[in-house]
C-alpha cells in the first residue's frame, strides 16, 4: 500500500496520479461526445469518471482502520449502495422536453458531491480536496472551450428575435433560415405587452442545419423591422 507521504493508506501520490489519469481520460470520452452534440457531453463525462476514481479510492483504502482480528467488513458494499442512492436522486434531476434533455451536468455533479463526501467521511481528505478542485475545474474551466468546439450540423439551437409587428419580420425570418439551410421547429410567438411599444414581438424558434449559425444571426439582425437576436445557449443579443 501507497502510505507515504501523507501517512494514511490511500493517501498518496500514487492516488492522485490515478485521480489525475481518470480526469484526463474521461475528458476525452466527453470531448468526443461534445464534438458529435451528444446530450452527456465533456463535463458529464469527465464529472462522472472523477467520481467513480474517487470512490474506487474510498472503497480500497477508507475503511482499514476499522477492521481487526474480531471485525470483518465488506466495505466496498457501502460505496456500491450510497452509489446507487445518489443515481435515484440524480435521476430526478434529468428532464426531457421535446427530445432535448436537461439536467444531466447537475446529475452528475449531484453524484460527485456524493462521493467527495464519501472520501471526507473516511478521512481521505487530500482526494477529497483534490476532486473538489478539479470540479471548479471542469465547471469554469471547460465552459469556454465547450463554448469554441465545432458545431455539429445535427446540434439544435434556440434562437430569439424581436421584432415590429405589421412589418411582415417574421415571413422575412423564416424565409431567411430556410435559405440558408435551416430546418425551423418549436416556434412559438409572444407579444411584448410589458414593454411601451406594444408592436414589439419576440418569436422563439429552433433552427438546424449545416450552416454557421453566427452568420445566420448576423443575417437575421439585418432584416427591416428586427429589433434583436439573439441564441438562448449563447448570450449577448445581436442588434441590427
């Protein structure tokens, strides 16, 4: 057993080594995932795959000091139960609406949490520590790189326009998306009634297709009488 240098089995460089090799490896499962706009992508995968090391640790080495001569324990059956636990409650944190499914990243990060507690509780505290760390780094670090990853021609994308009413925008919108290639589902139209131009209209679509979708934006934001547009997984509008 890996005792020194932080004198406690399961405690050592050796663990973090495997720590460090199952965070690299399930990052690249996901990126691949990511790549091809699966609904588990990058941070699902790499989130689930530090967990699981984690608790592999915490079921080898988190229990020796409490079996003796006149103490048997099986303590691996104790990760395999609060394992199958946190998967109910992750479960119910996952929805699907109109074939797009959400809640899978914080499934995941509801099971690693788990098993970050698993390891503190058995006193493993440098992988508990390390794997904390590392889920600030999957959250913040990998968001802007998902962010600049290639767009699959299958990926959906939420797009929001307003626009005048009385202007004929939207026939000029959807003509527009079809042009470029786009397929158009999900549309659905609310009028602006809280705002002072009560001719303001924000149509919420979803576009697929082969297309670049920043050139796509760009197009729409220059038909007369759209006021904004702007993607609902993307951020900051396009105003025309």
């Amino acid at each position: 057993m890996d005792i020194a240098p932080f004198g406690q089995a399961g405690q050592g460089w050796t663990q973090l080594a495997q720590l460090a090799l199952a965070l690299v490896l399930s990052a690249a499962i996901g990126l691949e995932r990511e790549i091809r706009q699966q609904s588990a992508g990058l941070r699902t995968h790499t989130t689930v795959g530090f967990a699981a090391a984690l608790i592999m640790l915490v079921s080898k080495f988190g229990f020796g000091d409490v079996i003796g001569d006149h103490v048997v324990l099986d303590p691996s059956r104790v990760a395999a139960q609060i394992v199958s636990g946190i998967g109910f409650l992750g479960a119910g944190l996952i929805f699907v609406r109109r074939d797009a499914v959400r809640g899978l990243t914080t499934a995941a990060v509801i099971w690693l949490t788990a098993a970050v507690g698993m390891a503190a509780g058995a006193g493993l505290w440098l992988p508990a520590i390390a794997v904390t760390a590392g889920h600030y780094l999957v959250m913040f670090a990998f968001t802007p790189l998902v962010m600049r990853l290639p767009q699959s021609r299958h990926a959906l994308r939420r797009m929001l326009v307003t626009y005048q009413d009385r202007h004929g925008a939207l026939p000029a919108v959807l003509s527009e998306c079809t042009r470029r290639g786009f397929t158009v589902t999900d549309l659905s139209v609310a009028r602006h009634d809280e705002v002072r131009d009560p001719r303001l209209v924000t149509v919420r679509f979803t576009v697929q297709g082969p297309g670049a979708i920043s050139e796509l934006t760009a197009a729409l934001a220059a038909i007369d009488g759209v006021v904004r547009v702007s993607r609902e997984d993307a951020g900051d509008p396009v105003v025309p």
